[in-house]
C-alpha cells in the first residue's frame, strides 16, 4: 500500500493546518493509521493513530488537545487537523498503516509509510 501524505506548509505560530493520507492505489480501510514526525536531528516520533473504524484514537502527550485523527467514511483517507501549532512542531510528518485493525505508537507495527510532508511553524 503505497501511502501519500499531504498538506504540510509554512505557518505562523498559533495557525492551524490538516494533514492528508491517502492511498491512491489501495485501500487501507481495514488497518489502523498512525502518523509520525521527525525534526532535523532528532529521532522519528509517534504523533497520533486511528483505528480501522475511526475508534481507538491515540496522542503522544505534547499533541492532546491540539491536534485531532480522524478518517473518512470509506476509512480510506486519514486526516490530522493540527491547531494551536508551535515551532516545535516544526518536522516531517509521515502517515503509515498498520499491519492491524488498530493504532499503536510502536512504529515497528506499521509496515507501508508515505513519503511525508513537511511542517514549518515560525514563531
């Protein structure tokens, strides 16, 4: 399953942007949907995850109450609205599907990842 993410830019501190992740070619409806970001220099870190019925919904701490998963109802597009966005924030961001029905923030369960895209936030 060959996964696109989309929807990343340059954005004042404060500003909000929503994330896309498709998959063109096949669905992924039946798997779980996590995304993850890496900044320069640092390690690649679990954001969010969506199960396969839009339940089962995870954040890592730093992202509650900012940022939203969701997914269509054809469970074939997944969405991260990200508000309040700060700049560290700033990262690329990848969407990757799991090799199960549900989200983990254990990257070792996903085994088909998007070629990601990039978030600016500038103070």
């Amino acid at each position: 399953v060959q996964l696109q993410a989309s929807g990343g830019g340059l954005v004042q501190a404060g500003g909000s942007l929503r994330l896309t992740c498709a998959a063109p070619r096949r669905t992924f409806s039946n798997n779980g949907v996590g995304w993850f970001r890496q900044s320069p220099g640092k390690e690649r870190e679990f954001v969010a995850g969506i199960g396969w019925r839009g339940g089962n919904t995870i954040y890592t701490d730093s992202v509650k109450g900012r940022f939203t998963v969701s997914r269509d109802i054809y469970g074939n597009t997944v969405y991260l609205q990200m508000n309040n966005l700060k700049p560290e924030d700033t990262a690329i961001y990848y969407c990757a599907s799991s090799r199960s029905a549900f989200s983990s923030s254990d990257d070792a369960t996903y085994n088909y990842w998007g070629q990601g895209t990039l978030v600016t936030v500038s103070s």
